[in-house]
C-alpha cells in the first residue's frame, strides 16, 4: 500500500485540488491540520478518503511531525510514504497513478 502524508494550515484555496489528486494517486492520504481557520479543516473532512489529523501544536517543527505521519501510515499497513506539501501535485508516467509505480519497483530496491 501507498500512503501520502502532509501538514497544512490556512490552505482553503488550493487544498481540494492537491488533496483530492493525492487521493486518487494513492491508497491513503493522511492530512494534518495546523489550526486552520480558514475553513481547510472542512474542505478536507468534505473532500472524504482522507484521514484529517488534528495538529493543536503552534510550533512547526516538521520533521518530528512529518515523521509521526508516516509512522502513522505505516501502522496501516503503508509499505511507501510519499510526504507532499499543500501547493504539490505528485504524477506518475504514462498516465500511472504514483501508487502503482511505487508497487511495481522490486522489492530489494
């Protein structure tokens, strides 16, 4: 399984377009919310396949929390993480989702 990870805050105008792509390029997207109040929050819970975090936390220490993401994701079962920022849009050749790529390379890569 492919899994996505991110942290957002304040992202309203540009985060149902990313989001929605990674959900249809992965198996699971994993979002964390950074106190968003400009309505991200609900943009996200609306867009559904996409398990919304919250992040209380005011500090921005992302490599702490990018790794709990993946941790996270790999508790479900998630043999890739593929971290992305709100203003990304990740794409595969050939018309492939990002997923099944990932899947395709050999295991002792």
């Amino acid at each position: 399984m492919v899994a996505a990870v991110a942290m957002v805050k304040d992202e309203a105008d540009i985060i149902a377009t990313t989001v929605g792509w990674m959900t249809r390029q992965v198996d699971l997207v994993i979002v964390a919310d950074n106190r968003s109040t400009d309505g991200t929050r609900d943009i996200l819970e609306a867009l559904g396949g996409v398990q919304v975090i919250d992040d209380p936390e005011v500090g921005y220490y992302q490599s702490q929390k990018m790794t709990n993401l993946a941790r996270r994701a790999m508790e479900q079962g998630a043999d890739w993480v593929v971290p992305f920022d709100a203003d990304e849009m990740h794409l595969a050749c050939n018309g492939m989702r990002v997923a099944d790529v990932l899947n395709d390379i050999p295991d002792n890569v």
